[in-house]
C-alpha cells in the first residue's frame, strides 16, 4: 500500500475510534453475557476475573456445573483472593437427582446472592449460570432481581449456552461464541492448561 | 419435569457425553483462535494463560496493537511468570507511519518466533496477531511457518477481527465471537478491571 493512501486509512480510523470513545461517557458496573456453544466462554469469564484483579479488585466466583477437581484458573485466581463456591456434585448428568442438583445448585447461588448485595465485590462471575435457569434449579425472577438491585459500581459476568432471553435483554455487553470448529470434534480430549 | 423424565434425560446426556469423551483419545498442542467482532477474544485468550499457569506452565504472550498501558491482567500474569513482549507504539491509527509500524510489529514476532522453537514453553498467546496480517506486517508464510514448526506439546492462542482463512485452517480449535451487544455502543466507556 502507498505511504499516502496508508496515512489516509489510518487517519480515517484514529476519527471513527476518537468519535466513538467521546461517544462513550458513561461508566458504572455492567453485565457480561458469554454465550453460544463455542469454546471460550468461561475462559473469557476467568480472564475478566484475572484483568480485574490485577487492579486489585475484589472477586467473586461461582461456579456452576463443574465439579471440585483441579482446575488451573482456579489455582492461580484463588491463590491471588478471588473467593470461589463451587457446585460440586459434578456434571449434571452424572448424578441424575433433581432435588439433590436443585439443592446443590441453591447452595451455591445463596452466596451468589450474597455477593451480589456486598458493594466490596468489584466483579461477581457466575460461570455456567444459564443451564441453572434452562434446567429449573434456580428462577428466572430471583436471578433477575439479583442482577437488577445490585450496587451500581459492580460489574457480572455470566456464562452458558442457551443464554435467557430476559438475561441477554438486560445485560450491556454480549457475545456469542460460535465453535467454527473444535479440537474435541476432532478426537483430541480436553488437556490440562487448555480446557480446565 | 417429573423425576423419571428427568432421569430418562439425563441419562441420556450422561450417555452423549461419554461417547464423546471415549472417542477424544489424542492429545498435544493446540491451536486456538478467538476471532469475529464481540468482546472477549483477548479476555479468552488471557484466561487461558491463566488456566496454563495455573498449573504451573511456562507462558509466552506477545500483544500487538495494544500500547504499554497498565493492563490487569498483564499485571496478574507478570507477576506469577508469564513474559510479555508488546508492540508498544499503541493503536497504529495513533502512528500513520507504515515502516515505523512494521518494524514494531517485526521486534514482537521476533520474540515470538524464539518462543515457537522453545519447547520450554507450554502455551505462546499471541494476541491481535490477525491484524499483523491484514496490516501487510508480517508475512503469513512466516507465521504459517512458525506455527507447523513448532514443538509439538505447545499450544497456541491467536486472536483478532478477520482472522486469515489459513489459520483458520491451520487450527484446531475456532471460535467466533459474535457481538449481540456491546455496552461501549450505548456510551459507556471503555473501564479498568473490564476493558484493560
């Protein structure tokens, strides 16, 4: 590309972006939606939890679905103060006990609740919250409700497939992530470091 | 749902998921891309770092495009091992100056490069990769080159709007992050501890 014509794309850019960060003036805490059935989602989440507390922010995670093996983000996150509660009966679809995965997951969102009231939590990760919602073990309103009356300055993060529609209507920022293709598709299984 | 229900699908589920992960035999190294317009390809890709050290693996990060700004989850990540490389003269629509962007870009792949060859590292993020590309600053040939050739236990996280074709294809794992909404279009800016 010619230097001119360089000069001019670039100077063309610097404007959109300068027009739109003197567009933006708003700040506060927002909603994160990661969605859709593509790898990355709670990856995405965990890397906002590490972003936020390299600024030394105050974390909360919960994490639904998954169970208490080890798990890499977990080890570095907590061993730098983000406060974990884990759902840990497992995948789901190993136990097969309704009540014992209702009350398993009510456990966990108690204190989902609780951090969602508490203005010392900067950022609240609710990881794999959607199938809570999708499966019946938590309401759509109380999870709502905790979303909408929480204090102004505290962002969330919420994870799963099949997000809500009523989730997605009320957060600020959503992504879709759609699996163009997957490592797994292809007979390689989930490795240490890359996907727990 | 009534309980059978529940156990007949459940079942199911636990039956799906264990076809999947029997027929998942091999392992090794990984490519990774996070690409499409939504929020969290870089949030992706640095909590998979997060993940690697986690458990105690050695990680290399170049980021393009980004400035040497205060970053969290650089902050969190130096701090517990993982070397950073970064394209330091900001946005390239801040520079408009092709040759002066050109060799930083170069000066970071470098680094890359070295690591690409070093079986001492697990997991190489290269983060706004994509862009180099586009940009016409590193030649994809070479980054093609660098990736086939590397050790075979490392895996690799690109991210970037526009990822080339190839890569794609070079791939094993491909996400697309797909923009439902960003707060940034309803005028909030962008904020420490979510978008840094």
């Amino acid at each position: 590309m010619h230097e001119e014509r360089y000069q001019q794309r670039q100077q063309h850019l610097k404007q959109q972006v300068e027009e739109r960060v003197a567009a933006a003036t708003k700040s506060g805490g927002i909603i994160m939606v990661f969605t859709g059935n593509g790898k990355g989602k709670s990856t995405a989440a965990f890397g906002t939890a590490t972003r936020a507390v390299g600024h030394d922010m105050r974390v909360g995670a919960l994490q639904f679905i998954k169970g208490d093996w080890e798990c890499g983000e977990r080890n570095l996150l907590e061993r730098n103060g983000v406060e974990f509660h884990i759902m840990a009966t497992g995948f789901t679809w190993d136990t097969q006990d309704k009540a014992a995965d209702t009350q398993a997951a009510r456990l966990v969102w108690e204190q989902g609740v609780r951090m969602l009231s508490d203005p010392g939590y900067h950022l609240v990760v609710l990881d794999e919250l959607t199938y809570m919602l999708t499966y019946g073990y938590l309401s759509l309103d109380e999870v709502l409700a905790a979303l909408k009356n929480r204090p102004a300055h505290q962002s969330v993060v919420i994870t799963g497939r099949a997000c809500h529609r009523e989730i997605i209507a009320l957060a600020d920022t959503v992504s879709e992530l759609r699996p163009v293709k997957h490592a797994f598709d292809h007979g390689i299984k989930a490795q240490k470091g890359i996907d727990w």
